[in-house]
C-alpha cells in the first residue's frame, strides 16, 4: 500500500487556504476603506425632524395650553408638562390678570427646564407681543 495518503474528510489544501486567505484579507480592505471614507458611520446622525413633528399643528402659547398639548414638545414629556402648567396655575393665583410667559426665557423658572430644553422648544412656542398693536394712522397735514 504505497499509493497517496489518503486526506482527511473537511481539510483544505494549500493552494484553497491561499485563496481563501486572499479573499479574506480583500475583504476586510474593503471593509475598512467603505468605513473610512464614509463619515455616516463615524459619527450618531440625528433625524432632520423630532419624532413626534406632525403631531405639531402649530405653535403653542404655553399661558393657554393644556398640559397634554405641551407634552407633545419635543424633550418635554408628562412631568415637565404638568410642572409648565402648575407653575403657570400658582403664578396665576396670585394675580389672574398676569401674563406668565412673556418670552422663552421665562420658562427658565420652572423646575426641570433648562437653557438647553428652552432652545429646543422655541422653534414650537409662540409667546403674546409686548407691545400693543397700533391702529392709528399718521396726523395728516392741515393746509392754513
């Protein structure tokens, strides 16, 4: 019995490691240059639009809004709608004719808003002039 040595069943032979190294390493190059050149996967992207967007038919006053229509702003949620709105209900307590929120800033006040949360919701708060609407025209000239 001096013929070939038989070869065990599932081995590869030299020339098909060779090979199958070589479209390995191919790969990964190729692999590793998509991921180099394409900064998608550097970096987290974030969506052009919040989640809830449409869920937004317009700006919202928050001295009338029900605290179910200020949840739906963007990183406010249940509890800081409620707190929006309790703070408003104390400080109109106290005077019932008070304008609370007068610009973005005055949200400052209430507890668990802050400067970051405030420039997220402007884009979606409108707040009542500070000055009055003028009606009157200009004085006219009276000839003598």
């Amino acid at each position: 019995m001096d013929g070939p040595e038989p070869t065990p069943p599932l081995t590869w032979s030299a020339p098909q490691r060779r090979v199958l190294l070589v479209l390995l390493s191919l790969l990964c190059v190729g692999l590793g240059v998509r991921y180099a050149c394409n900064p998608v996967y550097v970096s987290d992207p974030q969506p052009e639009r919040p989640p809830r967007y449409h869920d937004l038919a317009d700006k919202v006053d928050p001295n009338t809004a029900e605290w179910q229509t200020l949840a739906v702003l963007p990183a406010i949620g249940e509890k800081r709608a409620k707190e929006i709105v309790a703070y408003r209900e104390r400080k109109r307590a106290a005077d019932p004719n008070a304008v609370v929120f007068d610009a973005p800033g005055d949200l400052l006040y209430v507890r668990g808003i802050g400067p970051s949360l405030v420039e997220a919701m402007k884009p979606y708060l409108i707040f009542p002039s500070t000055m009055p609407a003028t009606t009157t025209s200009p004085p006219t000239r009276q000839n003598g």
